[in-house]
C-alpha cells in the first residue's frame, strides 16, 4: 500500500469555500485597478468614431476645392477678334460674370470651412458647405 505525500493531497472543498473570499477580493482589486484602462479604451473607441466620421468630411472637402476651381478655371470671357486673328475685345456677359462670382463665393467659402475644420476642429461649416454643394448638384441635375 502507497501512502500519498502531502503535496498532491486534494484540497477539502471546505478549504476551497475558505479561499473563495481571498479569490474574490483579489478579482475585486485586479478589476478596480484597470478602471483606469477601461476608461482609455472607452476614450479610444469614441475618438475612432469621430476621426472615421470626420476623414470623408475632409476629403470631400478638398475634392470639392479641386472641382470649383477647376470650374472658375474653365469660364472664359467672350471674345472678338479682327481679320488677322487677334483678340479685339474681351468680356464677360452679365451671366456667365455671376455664375463665375457664385463660383468665386463658394470656392472662399469652402476654404474658410475648411481652415475652421482644420485648425480650430469645427466641422459644422464645413459639413454645411457641402450639404449646400450636394443640393446644388441635385439641382443641376433636374
């Protein structure tokens, strides 16, 4: 007959019931002691949200940049010209001058949108300014 040694005795589970309130405290500590990372990851998953909603903002922004100028770029005046080719005069009508005007306004807009959105963090200007481009385009569209 082999007798055990007293290392690989089975715990009473009187003695697990004994160390269940050290078990207890101990979880209790380890998780008071990461409320601090919770709270960090908390911060990181609502900072995600706003930097993944506020990117295509930014993007359409500057495309939308690119594509008003562009746009001034390609309003030409009118021309005449004498026998030889050369240019007489140049002028604009009164409405290719406002639709080049309207363009002129909107292109400063946007810029001043976008600064705010880019050093001061303030979106809405710049969210207003293309909600006005995505209905104009609607309306061109009609």
């Amino acid at each position: 007959m082999t007798t055990q040694s007293q290392d690989n005795e089975v715990p009473s589970p009187d003695a697990a019931i004994e160390a269940l309130p050290s078990f207890r405290a101990a979880i209790g500590e380890a998780v008071a002691a990461c409320n601090g990372s919770v709270l960090d990851r908390v911060v990181d998953h609502f900072v995600k949200i706003e930097v993944e909603r506020r990117t295509p903002i930014l993007i359409r922004g500057l495309s939308e940049i690119d594509k008003v100028d562009a746009d001034i770029k390609k309003i030409r005046p009118d021309q005449t010209f004498d026998l030889d080719g050369n240019v007489l005069t140049s002028s604009y009508t009164k409405g290719i001058l406002d639709q080049r005007n309207k363009l002129i306004d909107r292109l400063s807009k946007l810029r001043s949108a976008m600064n705010a959105a880019i050093t001061d963090g303030n979106f809405e200007p710049l969210e207003k300014a293309l909600k006005g481009s995505d209905q104009n385009s609607s309306q061109q569209k009609d």
